[in-house]
C-alpha cells in the first residue's frame, strides 16, 4: 500500500520507518529542507516514562492561578479571543478530576513502556546514535509537599510497570555529584532509573538516513495546502494539495496515495478541520537553551527535571540542555526574553559557574498539547486518513511506540500496546 506521511518531525519520521518495515511504499512531505526542524529540533532530551502524571491533574488550577502575574511562570495562559483555546482550557479543567488524572496516567505509562521498548530495539537494529545515555532521570522537588502529592502518582506508576525509587540526599549526590551545590533547593527527589536521554533532533536525522536507504522517500521543501476528501458524500481522502517552490515560484501539485498519516503536530487541527474533523489540540509554546561544556568537573551527566521550575536538565554529549516551561500564545513561535534568561538563570543557581551565559543557544517551538496529554492516534472518520499527533512534551517518550502501534493500525494488525487509540 502507498502511504503519505504529512510531517517530518520526530513522529512522521518515525511513523514513517515502522510503515516501511511493514511493507508499505511511504512518502513523507514536510516544509523545511530537512526533517525535525520545528518542534523536534531542541527539545528537553528526555525519553521519560516516569513523566507520565498529566499537567490536568487536581494541583494544577491552582498553580495556574498563582503563576497568572509572572511572565517567567513554568505554566503561562496569554488569554486570547480564541475559540479553540477556551475550548482547550475548559476540558482542561475537567480532565484535572482525580478519576481522569488516574485514567490519564494510566495511558501513558503504558504507552511509554512500550515506546521506550521500541526505541531501544530499532537502535541496535539500526546502530543509531544521538548522544544517548542510559543513567536514568532524577527528579527533584523544593517543596516537600510537592514531593509528598507526587507520591501517589509515582505509586500508580509502579503498579504500571514504571521503576521510581525515592532517594536520599546521600544518594542523590552518588547517582549525581554535579547537584552538590544544589542540596539546600531540595526538599526529596526520586530516580526512574530505567529512562533515557538524548538528542531528539539526530536521532530523527540518524533514522531519516536509514529510512531513505530502505526506500522510505522525503519530499523536503513541501507545504501542504489541503487534504482533499469527502467530495460527493465520499468517505475517503482523495489527495493531499501540495506546493513546492521551484525557482522562486510556488508550483502546486495533488499528491495521492491509499492512506495519508496526519503528523504535523500543532498545525494538524488546521489541516483537519475543513474535513469536519476537530482536534482539541492547542500549540503549547517551549523552550530551551543549550550551552557548551566549559567545565566538565561542575557539569551533569544524569538527566535531572526540576519539578518546581517545570524544567529538565540533560547532557548531549559536550552541550547542556536546559527545557520546559510552556506558554499557551497561538501559533507565535518568537522568543520571550524573560522566558529565556529564566532557563539560564535556574541553571547557575543549581550549578555555580557551570558555563558562561553569554555562549546560550535559545530555541522556542510549539508542543502539540491536548487537554488530557493523550496523542491522538489512530483511524479518522475517512476510512484511509490516520492520526499521529498531539503528543505535547512527550513526543521523544512516545514517538516509537506512537509510530509503531499506528504501522499495525493501518495494516490491519492489533497493537500490541493496551493504549485508548483514537477514533474521529
């Protein structure tokens, strides 16, 4: 079957490569001249399972309400006469119940379990490399009343499957010696010693190589106008309009195929939406800043996320990865100053003369986030139109198993992850 992958970020990538070790004849289109150059480009780095306790969950609306005033908040709502994001808002509310919480938590797990799986598998397949470390994560709270909530989450987790263990301050300065400095921010902090890290962006490049070498085609310079479907009561996409810049003009084109995968993360509800097809997904603004390693003696090397701030920590080889917080602005993708330094502020603060601030490489993109954190995956009302996105700040954790459990959709196979894939 011939399969067209709208999308060549990390989930189209992968979506793409499970497609083909299906068998099927896959084309993947995106508009940048390479793939992951969007949301997939500087990420946190984490592949982590045990970051699978929702942002709705009964703590956060009251955070939201205290984070209103501070530009610099790990959470930021800019309200704007926008519809979709009321409608993001209000669900986001109801998914904070405890029973959707749980449900929630559930569902990601599983998914990550499974994802995590993937990943290590195709990376001894493949021999992909992108600065990746097996240490596990380390997850520190400030506040002890923060660590005592979380641990209700980290006991469902375990019932799931997920390794967190609570460590002391002993052991935090065994599993890393860098947070010495750090100890009086501390309040408690666990470690999910089976998570991963690792450049998000060259592992998707690694596989885009090697899923070209095994006939998967990219289409690279490619924007996609519309889907064409439904014409005539028909209940199948007929093609995807594309256009493609060829010496300075913009020549358009209708692209077909037997199935098309929907993977253009924040920007898929706009694509979608004419078919009649409406996604509750809303673009949730990151950020990140990477820096050298000037001084190896003072820097990490274990993934960290600091719960109090909304951020995480990762080594990629000889750069530093700081990410996180996010900003709900639209589709407004520039850099907040204040956002920026905030990142590089609570860096020095943990880690004294780690680096030198003025050498900070700073990169914002929009995380495709649903109310409830769980992607969209799956079958669409048009029989050979399939979903892959809404993956929010998990799209390194989930991107494998993501791909993957979608390759067995359209084959006509049963996942083999227990997970609520989608149907609209």
């Amino acid at each position: 079957m011939k399969v067209i992958v709208l999308g060549g970020g990390l989930i189209g990538t992968t979506s793409a490569w499970y497609l083909r070790q299906a068998g099927h004849e896959v084309t993947v289109m995106d508009r940048q001249p390479g793939v992951a150059m969007e949301t997939s480009f500087a990420n946190g780095g984490q592949i982590s399972v045990s970051h699978a306790e929702p942002w709705a969950n009964p703590r956060a609306p009251f955070k939201i309400l205290r984070w209103l005033a501070r530009e610099d908040a790990p959470l930021l709502f800019r309200l704007r006469a926008d519809a979709a994001q009321w409608r993001w808002g209000l669900r986001f509310l109801m998914e904070c119940l405890p029973s959707r919480t749980r449900s929630n938590t559930v569902q990601l797990v599983r998914l990550g379990l499974y994802s995590r799986g993937a990943l290590q598998a195709l990376r001894r397949e493949a021999k992909l490399h992108y600065d990746e470390l097996e240490k596990g994560i380390l997850h520190f709270y400030s506040r002890a009343e923060e660590f005592d909530a979380a641990q209700r989450s980290a006991q469902l987790m375990r019932e799931q499957g997920c390794e967190i263990e609570l460590v002391d301050k002993e052991q935090i300065l065994k599993i890393e010696p860098a947070l010495k400095n750090a100890l009086p921010y501390i309040a408690g902090a666990s470690i999910a010693p089976r998570d991963e890290s690792g450049d998000a962006h060259q592992f998707t490049q690694a596989l885009a190589r090697h899923a070209a070498e095994h006939g998967v085609e990219f289409r690279y310079g490619t924007s996609v106008r519309a889907i064409q479907g439904g014409r005539g009561g028909s209940v199948r996409v007929e093609g995807v309009l594309c256009s493609q810049a060829e010496g300075g003009v913009a020549r358009e084109t209708m692209a077909t195929a037997d199935a098309y995968v929907v993977a253009l993360g924040s920007y898929s509800p706009l694509l979608l939406r004419p078919l009649g097809i409406h996604l509750n997904l809303y673009p949730a603004k990151g950020y990140s800043a990477t820096l050298p390693v000037e001084r190896p003696e003072l820097a990490y090397s274990v993934s960290l996320t600091d719960d109090e701030h909304k951020l995480v920590f990762s080594r990629l080889g000889q750069r530093l990865r700081i990410a996180g917080t996010a900003e709900f602005t639209g589709y407004d993708t520039s850099l907040n100053p204040v956002r920026c330094q905030a990142l590089v502020k609570r860096l020095l603060q943990l880690f004294p003369g780690i680096a030198d601030p003025a050498k900070a490489l700073f990169w914002a993109g929009l995380r495709p986030a649903t109310p409830s954190n769980l992607p969209y995956i799956g079958k669409t009302r048009y029989s050979n139109l399939f979903l892959n996105t809404g993956h929010g700040t998990l799209g390194w954790t989930h991107s494998c198993g993501s791909g993957r459990a979608l390759a067995d959709i359209i084959s006509g196979n049963v996942p083999e992850v227990d997970f609520a894939f989608t149907g609209v």
